[in-house]
C-alpha cells in the first residue's frame, strides 16, 4: 500500500558527477509541480546528521541544469556507517517531517540508503550518478557522458602535440575499477590500445605492437590507460615502453580531475532530468527502496540491494576494433 508522501529530501554523496544539478533541479521542480515540499540536504548523509537541511522551493534550482559540481555539495560520512549516526539522522528529517529521500550517488550511497530505509520507516530512492558507469540496472549513469567528452576532448588536443613531435603519449583517465571512459575515449579518439581494470595489461605486448609500428613509421601514437588497470597506471606504463623504446619520444599525460567538472553534456541533462522526475513519481506511488536506472531507453527500477558497482560485460569485439582501426 501506498503511503502518501509529503516532503522530500534530495542529497548528493559520495563522488560528485556532472549532472547532478540537473538531478536535483528535476527532483525539486517534480514535487512542487505535485504540491510536495522539497528539502535538500547538504554534504550527503552527513548533512542529515549535522541538521544542515534546507527548504528547497521551485525557485531555488533556477538557472543550475547546465552547472558542474552539485549545489548541495557532496561529502563521504563516516558516522553513517555506524547506527548511532543513521538514529540522529533519522530523528532529525522526522523533525522536519520528511518522509522520502531521493539519493544521488554510487553504490556506496545505495548500500547506506538501503540500510537507513530498512531501519527505518523512510523510503529512499537512488539515483545512479557517477562518471564511471559501473551501475547494475542501468545503461546510463548520470555523469559518464560529460566525463567522457572531457576525456575525448584533452586527447584530441594532446594529439596534435603529438602528431607536431611524433610522439607515443601514454595518456590516464579515470576509471579506479571500471575502463568506460578508457574504452569509449580510446576508441572516440583513435588510440593505439587501451588498457583497462577488466584485462589484465601485456605491456610486452604493447612494445612489440609499437615496434612493428615503428618500422611502418607510425610514430603517433596515444595509448589511454585507465588508472585502474593492473599494471599500476599511465606513469608504470610509460616508464616500461620508454625503457624497452629508449628511441620512442614517450610522455604520459594525467588527466585527473577535470573529467570530473565542466557543465553537463545534453544526454546527462537528459536523463538526470527523466531520473529525477522518476524519483518523485516513484515516492508517490509507492514504489520504493528502488534505484531508477534506464535499460532499453525505458525506466528500470533496481532494488537498492541490488543496485550494486557492475563491470558490465565489455565486449571483445570493442578492443578488437581498437586493434584494427590502429593499424
Ligand atoms: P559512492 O556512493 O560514490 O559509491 P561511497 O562508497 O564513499 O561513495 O559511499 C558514500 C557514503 O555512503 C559513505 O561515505 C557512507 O556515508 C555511505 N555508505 C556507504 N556504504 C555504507 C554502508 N555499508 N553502510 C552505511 N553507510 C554507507
């Protein structure tokens, strides 16, 4: 049976993702337009325990769908780990008379969501925001789109000093246990391979390629690495091939935390903006404890138990038509 929902809590947490704006933007626009109160909550779960809530009426997300970052900031928080903390945080949305959260994050903020919703008696419904892509139940997560470009757009530009110098650039992205962004920007942007968490790395295998390359006289070339593979990231690498190709004129690039920031592509905005009104329909109607994905270009819900960090099958056929193209 449904329970009707009054006030809803919106927080981002864990790692921060473009696009989370837009999430939050859609989540408080949805429960005005439904005459609900929307209350965001600062610093993620955090912001729950310390009381640091605020009253987030239509006109407090104006002008924020195309802004990085996230305006109710986001924070990783220790004490909800521990009961004592979910206890103080639930007694003080009960103050305020909230009574659902909407959570946009990664799997860790689902797994304490899923926690707090079973103790107690608050429905929590997951967004899936994180630049990696790593989410079960969802073809998109909020963020990737953007990161990726960001990636695609800094190795264009390092492949023209590249191509300048004839250089071998060894070039990292982020990607701590999944290779999406290596994957997609690898491909996007030509590179000769790309090495990523959910292969094990042959770098000796990459020197004899390079060096069959080098007879051919292709010199350019950019390898992207994502800094979870299991060799030990771009600078392990580099410092490998520049040893075994003393002649190649090797440099690494990290791109770090720019791929990160920026102002949402489209498609972030896009399903930011359909997952976030998914929330608030989904609180209305009762459909709880849920993370709202997108599988098929239809709403998908995932139980947030089972909301967990995925290494979607990479297909074989990508890497293979890195190989070919890099010929
Ligand atoms: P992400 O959501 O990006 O995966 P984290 O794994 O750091 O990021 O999780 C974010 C926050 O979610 C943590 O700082 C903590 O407050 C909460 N959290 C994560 N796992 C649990 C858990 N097992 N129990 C309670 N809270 C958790």
């Amino acid at each position: 049976m449904a329970t009707k929902v009054n006030k809803i809590g919106v927080l981002t947490s864990g790692g921060d993702a473009p696009g989370m704006n837009a999430a939050i933007r859609a989540v408080v626009r949805t429960a005005t337009y439904n005459g609900l109160e929307a209350f965001g909550i600062m610093r993620g779960f955090m912001g729950m325990i310390d009381d640091d809530i605020v009253p987030m009426p239509s006109r407090s997300v104006a002008n924020i769908i195309q802004r990085g970052g996230t305006i109710l900031k986001t924070a990783r928080c220790k004490e909800f780990y521990e009961r004592e903390g979910r206890e103080k945080a639930y007694k003080n949305l009960k103050k305020l008379g909230i009574d659902g959260l909407v959570i946009i994050g990664g799997d860790g903020s689902f797994r304490g969501a899923d926690l707090f919703s079973r103790e107690f008696d608050i429905p929590c419904i997951g967004l899936p925001g994180t630049i990696d892509k790593d989410i079960a139940g969802t073809d998109f997560t909020i963020g990737f789109d953007t990161a990726v470009n960001t990636a695609v757009e800094a190795i264009d530009k390092i492949r023209d000093t590249a191509d300048a110098h004839d250089r071998l650039f060894i070039i990292e992205v982020m990607g701590r246990d999944a290779g999406y962004i290596a994957l997609h920007s690898g491909i996007a942007t030509g590179a000769e391979t790309v090495l990523i968490p959910e292969r094990k790395t042959d770098v000796e295998e990459i020197v004899r390629s390079l060096q069959e390359k080098e007879r051919r006289k292709k010199l350019v070339n950019i390898i992207v690495v994502a800094e979870g593979e299991d060799f030990g990231g771009g600078n392990e690498v580099a410092k490998f091939i520049a040893e075994r190709m003393p002649n190649a004129d090797t440099r690494v690039c990290i791109l770090g935390h720019i791929q990160r920031g920026g102002s949402p592509s489209c498609l972030d905005r896009l399903i930011a903006s359909r997952m976030g009104y998914s929330a608030v329909e989904s609180l209305m109607i009762g459909r709880h404890n849920v993370m709202v994905g997108i599988l098929n270009n239809r709403m998908y819900y995932t139980p947030l138990e089972k909301a967990v960090k995925a290494k979607q099958k990479l297909s074989d056929d990508w890497l293979k038509i890195i190989r070919i193209l890099a010929s």
